[in-house]
C-alpha cells in the first residue's frame, strides 16, 4: 500500500490482540468517547437483546479499558482525545486539532465520501445518519429515544473518570 495512514477503529475490549501495538511510536491512537445518555441506547439498538444492565457492565467496562490503554500508552504525543460533543459543537476545532496532531497538510471537511461499506451492519456505524456523507449534528433522533436507564448514575461516574484521566496521559483539543 501507498498510503501514509491507514485507519483501524477498535470498538471492543477483545479485538486488540496485541496490546504491545499501543507501544509503537508508528501509531497514532485517537480516543473517540460519546456520553452514556447518548451511548447507551445506541448499544441497545444494535444489541436489543441485552438488558440494561449488560449494556451499562459493557460500556463501563469500555471506558476502563480505554482509561488503561492511555495509561500504558503514556504519550501526549501519540494519543489525542477527542469527545463526541467537541465533534459536532466544536467541529472545526476538532478538524484543525487533527490535523496539527496527524501532521497531515489537508484540512478535514464536513463532507465525506459514501463508499459501499459505509453503513454496513459489522463495518462499523450501520445508522441512517452515516449515509448521509456529512455531519448530522441533529441529535433529536428518534431511534435514541428508548426506554430510559434505570441508573445512569455509575455511566456518568465512569464517564468522567475516563474523561479525567485520558486528559492527563492525552493530547487534547
């Protein structure tokens, strides 16, 4: 391949097999992380047939894995944290934060290309939204308004601790 990057998204705990990759000064690692209330149903849409309370063990769980991998990673250099929020309300600060991060001399845009793989179940994102090519920044969606949690409160302590930590071990913007 004749390509300065390549992108590969890790959204489990089990499919880094390798944790000494998080060691290589080769590899840029974004830290991408969305709040409960908005992460939670999304879980839940994908993954119907899980309670709510696997669904709040699995995102709990996620956010302390992604907490030890910046510990062990363990460069501003080389990590950067992003959250969904900065994303969509901070858009072009988030592009321009990008950009000095991956040296990259290209601005980021709003627009994407939709390739055949976009939006396909097991990809990644299989939303109606990613097929739209841009930023949708309308979060009245009504596919996240499932039943409401029954505690959030252990999501929002976990969130914040990962948010915390991940800003002491990551670049931020």
């Amino acid at each position: 391949m004749n390509h300065p990057y390549i992108l590969d998204k890790l959204l489990h705990n089990s499919k880094l097999l390798n944790e000494d990759l998080l060691l290589s000064k080769h590899i840029y690692k974004i830290f991408l992380i969305r709040n409960p209330q908005q992460t939670l149903p999304s879980i839940l849409k994908i993954k119907p047939h899980w309670s709510q309370e696997k669904t709040v063990d699995h995102y709990i769980s996620r956010l302390a894995t992604l907490e030890r991998y910046a510990e062990q990673i363990n460069s501003k250099e080389r990590s950067l944290l992003i959250t969904h929020d900065q994303l969509l309300h901070q858009t072009e600060e988030v592009f321009r934060g990008l950009q000095s991060f991956l040296e990259v001399h290209r601005p980021f845009s709003e627009q994407y290309q939709v390739l055949s793989t976009t939006g396909k179940r097991g990809v990644g994102d299989s939303s109606d939204n990613i097929k739209q090519g841009r930023i949708i920044r309308d979060r009245s969606n009504p596919e996240l308004l499932i039943k409401p949690f029954n505690n959030i409160q252990p999501c929002l302590e976990s969130y914040n601790n990962c948010i915390s930590t991940l800003s002491k071990y990551c670049n931020l913007i």
